[in-house]
C-alpha cells in the first residue's frame, strides 16, 4: 500500500482548490514551538505515520501554546507508533469544530467504479457509528462524467445537511473528486470533515492511498513516498522493498501483492486470489509458519516470478517451499514453473534437502512436467491432486514425518 503522509495529502487537496487548515511539519521540539508560534492560537500535533488510528494510539495532541508544544514534540519524536518511528510531525491549526463528519471516495466491486461515502456521524468511532441504517449515504460516480455539483448538493441534502453547509459540500466534494482522479488514488479518506461556525467544511485529517500499479505516471508522488511507506501496520521489510522495486521496474506485467512474516520459514508462491488465501490459512492449521503471502496478476510475469523466487530463497532459515495455484487460464503453467526452477538452480539450492513442493494445473502442464524433471528432488502435482493435498505433502517433508 501506497499511503501519503498527511502532510502531502494537505497538499494535493489545496492544489485541487480544498481550503485546508494552516499547518507546518517539524522534526524537533524547538521547531514545533516556533510553528506554534507563527500559527497562533490553539495548535494538533500529529506523529506523520501512515496508519489509521493515531488518535487512539495518542499520537495526536491538542496544545493551547508554544509551550506545551515544545513539550508534547519531545514526548512525541523519537517514540514508535504502529511500528513506525515518529521522525516528523504535522502542527496544524485547531479548527472550532461544529460538527465531525465523514467523507471517502475509493473503488468498488460492484459498481466497477468510484463511489462516494458520505456520513454525518464522523469521528474516532466512525466504524461503529456508520454501521447505523441510513448513516451513511452512498454515491457510485461516473467513471465518464466525473462528479458535478449539483450532484454534492443533492448528497448534501440526501445526508440531512442544512443551510450554507449545502454550498460549501456542492463546491468541495468534486475538488475532491478531482484529486482522487489526479493522482490515481485508490482511496481519499477524510475523517473528520469538520463544519465550523460559518457553516464551511474543512479536512480535520485526511488519508490518501496511492495505487501501486499507477505510480510510473507519477514519479513527482513516488518521490513522496519515504520510509514511513508500509503495508498499512508496519514500515516494509527490506524483503518486501526489494519486491517492490521488482514489480515497479515493469509495471505493464503481472502486478504482485506480497507480505513478509518475520517469523516464517516456509517460502510461500501459491497464487489465484482466494485460493492463494485458502491455501495460507491451511498452511498454517497444519503447523507450518509461511515466510510470505504472495500473488500475482496474470501477465508477462516469468522474470518476475523468478526474481521474486530468488529474493525469497535468499532469505534465511527457510526451509521449503510451495508454489502453485488453481488451473491457469490466462498465463501458462509452464512459464511459473520455468521461473521457479530457474531460481532454484541459480541460488544453488539443494533440493534433496529443502523441500520443493509444485501444483499447477492448465495450458503449458506437459511442458512443465519436463523442467520440473529438469531438477530431481522438485515434486510436481497436477489437477489430480488438490492444494490441500500439496500442502499437506510440502508440511510432511518439511517436518520429517507424516501428519495424521
């Protein structure tokens, strides 16, 4: 996941014409009493970590002055929120909040498009209170026509709202549409939108997700993205920056979703979505630790799959590996199994003594039959054989003895 710190989220949103409200980002104490200073009045701080839930975490403080702005800077750099050290903070003007509402923009599934998310009840506790019927009202957008004002307006009205505050949500949820579009979001998130006295809504907090696939198009945000970059509860692995910077070295092929455990040491290559999922929980009800979560689209994906492969097999205190998926209809069986067993040969891994465990079924099988032979010790299983049951087998091998 490709997440924006908020302080450059602020950023594409005012560049879209959003009114956001005054704020610096600081890296010591003595900077976030001065920014309190030329920002005046009651200030927030927040620790600059791409995750959700820093409230709850305490890693966003209100202060009245410079003062206790020096003093909550020093508790907050240096400590780890999530995982992730805070080298950074946001010092944002506090806003007279009226009202805490809820507003998000991502893709769904069943539209097979944008939809919009708009809620009056936002907030820390916004999971729980957009569960309520008809809390949340919800507005698939043309992909085509883009979102027009008089279409905000009437969400305004649909979700209750009233007066000035009808204008001003007619004016800022195509701005933000806008945005989302810009810079390839696959999800804008602003929790709170706070409506202040004169009935003007402003992003109290505001998360953007990236699509991976699409930051070739836009190397001015890929430059944003530092070290705080994480699969949304962590920073990335060093593993998991090394396959990153595989698949974005060509993103027209196949696209690779991939996660480290830490405290795996099964290396695990089984693709087809739901399947790949399926197959992981077995992996683990039967006592093995996967190294890994893997998939990949379906593609020009050999060189790939087989620098993936080498990346994983390079990683310590492995000790076997499964591969495979359900039967393949849009990229040839043969071609995983080549990149796989290329891999395997060019790291020099014994297989007599690190289990290799295959199952592939669909175009190209015949031809994989031959190079899994290639390497004696690989063991290949076709549609005759489920995963489960080439779960099981890789378990068996890696712990020496039969499961009953």
């Amino acid at each position: 996941m490709a997440r924006l710190l908020e302080h450059d989220a602020l950023t594409i949103l005012a560049d879209a014409g959003v009114q956001v409200p005054r704020w610096a980002v600081v890296a010591t104490a003595l900077e976030a009493a001065e920014a309190a200073v030329r920002l005046g009045g009651p200030i927030v701080l927040k620790a600059l970590v791409p995750m959700g839930g820093r409230g709850k975490a305490g890693a966003v403080r209100s202060v009245a002055d410079a003062g206790q702005a020096r003093t909550v800077a020093a508790e907050l750099l240096g400590r780890s929120v999530g995982g992730y050290p805070v080298r950074r903070l946001l010092v944002m003007e506090r806003l007279e909040i009226i009202e805490e509402h809820f507003v998000s923009i991502t893709f769904d599934a069943a539209c097979r498009g944008p939809v919009l998310l708009y809620s009056r009840t936002g907030g820390v506790d916004v999971e729980r209170y957009a569960a309520a019927p008809d809390s949340l009202v919800r507005r698939p957008i043309k992909i085509t026509g883009g979102l027009e004002s008089f279409e905000a307006r009437d969400l305004a009205l649909e979700a209750g709202m009233q007066g000035a505050s009808i204008g001003h949500i007619g004016q800022l949820l195509p701005r933000l549409y806008r945005a989302f579009r810009q810079c390839d979001a696959s999800l804008l998130e602003i929790n709170p939108l706070a409506v202040v006295a004169t009935g003007a809504v402003m992003p109290a907090a505001v998360v953007i997700d990236l699509d991976d696939q699409a930051l070739f198009r836009h190397p001015e945000l890929k430059d944003r993205i530092g070290d705080e970059e994480g699969p949304g509860f962590r920073p990335f692995t060093a593993l998991e920056r090394r396959v990153r910077e595989i698949d974005q070295a060509d993103p027209h092929s196949g696209a690779i979703r991939f996660v480290e455990f830490t405290d795996g040491d099964i290396a695990f290559l089984v693709t087809s979505g739901g399947a790949s999922l399926t197959v992981l929980g077995q992996l683990i009800a039967l006592g093995g630790r996967p190294a890994n979560a893997f998939d990949i689209t379906p593609g020009r994906n050999e060189e790939k799959i087989y620098q993936v492969t080498q990346a994983l097999l390079a990683r310590p205190a492995l000790r076997g590996l499964i591969a495979g998926g359900n039967v393949k209809n849009f990229t040839r069986v043969d071609v995983h199994v080549r990149a796989i067993v290329r891999a395997l040969k060019d790291t020099g891994v014994d297989v007599r003594r690190f289990p290799v465990v295959l199952r592939f079924a669909g175009p190209g099988i015949e031809e994989a039959r031959k190079i899994a032979d290639g390497l004696p010790g690989v063991e290949l299983y076709e549609d005759d054989t489920s995963l489960a049951m080439a779960v099981r087998r890789l378990v068996e091998l890696v712990k020496g003895a039969c499961i009953t």
